[in-house]
C-alpha cells in the first residue's frame, strides 16, 4: 500500500499519526478519506441455502479426510449428524 501513505512510523504518518515523544495514536484522517475512497460493497448477501451448504460442508470435509487418514472407521464415527432439512445423508 506505498501509493497510499508513506511508510507509517518513519514519515511519522501512515495509518496513525505518530508525534515524537507522544504515545498516542490518533487516526490519520487523510488515510481513513483514502479507504473511504476505494472501499467497495458487497455486490450481494449469500441465501440462506448457500450459508447452510458451506457450514456442512466444513464437517464433510473434515469427516473425509479423517476418514482417509484412517483416524475414522465409518463417517457415523465423527459424531455429526446432518440435519434433516438440509440433507437425509445419515438417519437413524
């Protein structure tokens, strides 16, 4: 980010602004403008299905590569149970 501000404790500026002798840190207005400038939003919140499939899809992952690493017998072994509304992989 060198096109931004000058390397911060050496030019005395950077994010903060750094006053010899002082221990305070006050923000640097100049470089809070330039985030404001080039930050972007979000082009679209994700739907409800789309955060449900990427949280079980941290426990499948896990429960694979447990099971490739023989640390697990069977994939009922991991202890999770997918939920009934979002998959029908393991019932009981």
């Amino acid at each position: 980010m060198p096109f931004w501000c000058p390397p911060g404790r050496k030019s005395g500026k950077g994010y903060f602004v750094y006053a010899k002798g002082s221990k305070a840190r006050p923000v640097n207005d100049g470089a809070l403008a330039i985030l404001k400038k080039y930050s972007l939003q979000p082009q679209s919140a994700l739907k409800d299905e789309d955060l449900q499939l990427r949280m079980v899809s941290r426990f499948v992952n896990e429960a694979v590569l447990c099971l490739e690493e023989t640390i697990l017998n069977s994939p009922v072994s991991f202890g999770t149970r997918f939920p009934l509304c979002v998959s029908k992989l393991v019932s009981q």
